[in-house]
C-alpha cells in the first residue's frame, strides 16, 4: 500500500475496519488487512496479570515474539490483586488485562466499584481451577462437598471461605459448588476475598476454612501440606470459561486494530501451548520465574497436564484440565458464557434486579472483533453465540432464558 498520501490513508483505513466489521459475521475479510491497512494503532500494549497458571497465554505471546509478528509489543505487568487489575484498567494505567470474567461484567454495570464500558476480547483459557479444604477441616471428615456438608451440620461454628474477587469465577465456583450441595454461602458461612498469592498463607495461620482460587495455588496448599483439593471447577462446570483478555469499550473503539493485533497473538500462544509436552514444560518453566507466578516449576507442570492428586492420596488424569486453545473451542467469547455470570450475579444478589442479559454480552463479548481474528488465523469459530452445558446439580444452561435460570436456584441469597 502506498503510504505517501496519508489523509487517504487514513480514510482507506476507516473504510477498510467500517467493511470488516461488517463482513466479520461471515468470516470474510478484506485482503488490504494483510497488506498494512490493519497497522495498529498503538504499538507497545501495557497488559496487567496476577501470578496464576492462566496468564500463560499472554506472557508467552510476549516471550515468544508473537505480538512482534502482528506489529505490537506486549509489556505484561504483574498486578497484586484482582481490585488493583480493576481500578489500573479503569483509569487507562493498564491497556488489557488477563481478568476474571464476571469482574469485566461487574465494572460494566458498576456492581461493587467504579461502573465503566467495559470488553471482552476473547476466553483466555478453560477450566483447571479447584476447591481447597484446610487439611484441618480433611482430618474432620471434610473431603469433599457432601462430606463438608456434613461436617458443618454437625459442628456449628463459624466456616470461613475465601474467594479471589467478589463479583469473579472463583467467589461464582466457590458458591455454585457450596450450594449444589445444600450449603447457602451468603447465611451458613463466612466469605472473605483474599489475592491469589496470598490464598496459601492465608490459610497457613488458619484465617480460612476454604477457598476457590486458580492454579498453582491449590497444588501448592497439597504440596506445602495445608490443604486438599476437594472438587475442580471442572466438576462444577465441564469446560468452564475461566479468564478473559479484558479491557474498555473505550479501548476497542479507539484501537480496533491494535485489539485484534493483541487477540492474534495470544492466539498463536493458547495455539502454541495446547501443541505438546514440549511446549507445556517450557511455558511451566517460563512462567514459574520470579517476574511471573513465582513458584516452583513442580507446582504448576502437573496440573497443566491433567495430573491431578488430592493430598489425600488419590491420583487421577483429568481429561478436562485447564486448555488455553483446544484447537480454537476455547477462545471464542461466547454471549452464554458472559450471561452465565449475569445469572449468578442476580442469584447472589450483586444485582438487584434483572438485567438485559443479551443486549449487555453484545455490548461487552467482541464477537465480531475475535471473528476477523480467529479468520486471519484460519481458526474456527462456533455457528452460534449460544452454548448448552450441564453444571454440577444437574441444571442446564443455555442462555435462552437467562431471568427464568437466575430465578430458578432453591438456594439463593
């Protein structure tokens, strides 16, 4: 293309993404794309994380050169907890983050902080989370929900649990998994919010019963001898979305380029992990550094791989461990996988009243944003926005009718 003339580049340009944009729903794209028109329009991207497993895919796009590919550096910034990553994406300190799902929705309609057009560019990974009992609770028979259940019927006591962010996955995990089981989170037990690093500690000096948080801070608890792992998230819901490459409504509209510049790359890395034993190894040992999760490689290699053990002496393969691209079927940002949160938002009573459950997963999922991207990549996308799962107490979900599902649960807040 040539760029001597840059008012009609600039005007090409517009036309080119006004034509994307519409052609993305079919898969179509205009060739221009490859051939510079879709420069991006900010080149370094300052991209938040907290030392989980699931930031892999952001961190190795940078480590690997994949956003350099796509003409962007990735700087991924290491956050101390999920309010931080909120309040820096927020103001603009931050760019994108690797988030929690329910968080993007929660700022998007100001539940428990700063209320901000928010969007989700893509899942970043699925499953291989967990539930973690103090192995003080296990020596009482606790190992596992329906003998928790038990336990707490029988000792009447103050139960504390500790989740990573109110409005996030693992408060949502931790409380659909209480509940399946009779146990109402918001009456029969205690619910703190504590950062996913400082889970282990935490429950170290006995300032938790429980908690739900991400990897490898459950086999940690296991491996320093603290705590068991009584259920995955997966056993709550089979290929759960988990984190999302986060970021504004404001972002996307000024940048379209330089977020499906970032959506590429971090494409290619969930592509690039998901290949092999090789590649897994290499990201463990990555992401173990200091400057990362900061842990032992031994922590998170196992798990990444589907071996999971209790702490208890029971060793099992897990065929539904964390993915970060399953040959594409698990980055599509489906509308269901957003009302999902929405549901359980109003079942808890963040929400007080039900939302537009659609028309708010249109606004945020950037559906035809990750389209064009997933097509540049030859990665396919699902022929719906809609998806149908099975959860733990036997309810499906399809996102269809969203209040009636919301309203639907016998133990609620």
């Amino acid at each position: 293309m040539n760029h001597a003339d840059d008012t009609n580049h600039g005007l090409n340009r517009r036309s080119i993404l006004m034509t994307g944009a519409a052609m993305a729903a079919t898969g179509a794209l205009p060739q221009a794309w490859a051939q510079g028109s879709d420069k991006p329009e900010k080149e370094e991207v300052r991209i938040g994380f907290i030392p989980l497993t699931d930031c892999a895919s952001v961190v190795m796009a940078s480590v690997l050169g994949f956003d350099k590919k796509y003409g962007i550096k990735i700087i991924p910034t290491k956050e101390a907890s999920w309010a931080g990553v909120r309040d820096k994406l927020v103001n603009g300190e931050l760019d994108m983050a690797h988030v929690l799902y329910g968080l993007v929705y929660g700022v998007h309609l100001g539940v428990g902080g700063p209320k901000k057009d928010m969007a989700v560019l893509m899942t970043l990974n699925r499953n291989g989370q967990a539930l973690t009992l103090s192995k003080k609770l296990a020596d009482q028979g606790a190992v596992d929900g329906a003998s928790l259940a038990k336990v707490m019927a029988k000792e009447k006591r103050e139960y504390t649990f500790a989740q990573t962010f109110p409005t996030g996955t693992h408060a949502m995990w931790l409380y659909y998994w209480l509940a399946s089981y009779g146990v109402n989170p918001m009456k029969d037990a205690k619910v703190i919010t504590v950062p996913p690093p400082q889970m282990v500690a935490n429950m170290r000096v006995g300032n938790m019963d429980g908690f739900c948080v991400g990897e490898p801070w459950n086999h940690r608890a296991i491996i320093d001898g603290i705590g068991i792992t009584a259920a995955t998230t997966q056993d709550v819901w089979p290929d759960h979305p988990e984190k999302v490459l986060g970021t504004t409504g404001d972002f996307v509209k000024k940048y379209p380029n330089t977020a499906r510049a970032v959506i590429m790359a971090v494409l290619e890395a969930g592509r690039w992990i998901d290949a092999g034993l090789k590649n897994k190894q290499q990201m463990a040992e990555t992401i173990a550094e200091k400057a990362y999760v900061n842990t032992s490689v031994d922590a998170i290699n196992q798990r990444i791989l589907g071996r999971y053990q209790n702490g208890l002496g029971k060793t099992w393969d897990d065929p539904k461990h964390m993915k970060f691209f399953d040959d594409g079927a698990v980055n599509y940002p489906y509308l269901s996988d957003g009302m999902w949160f929405l549901t359980q938002h109003k079942r808890w009573g963040l929400l007080k009243s039900h939302p537009d459950y659609l028309a708010v997963a249109k606004q945020v999922n950037q559906t035809a944003l990750y389209t064009q991207a997933a097509s540049q990549l030859k990665v396919s996308v699902p022929k719906s926005d809609l998806r149908t799962s099975k959860l733990i107490d036997g309810t499906v979900w399809d996102g269809k009718d969203p209040a009636k599902y919301a309203d639907s649960f016998k133990v609620k807040a």
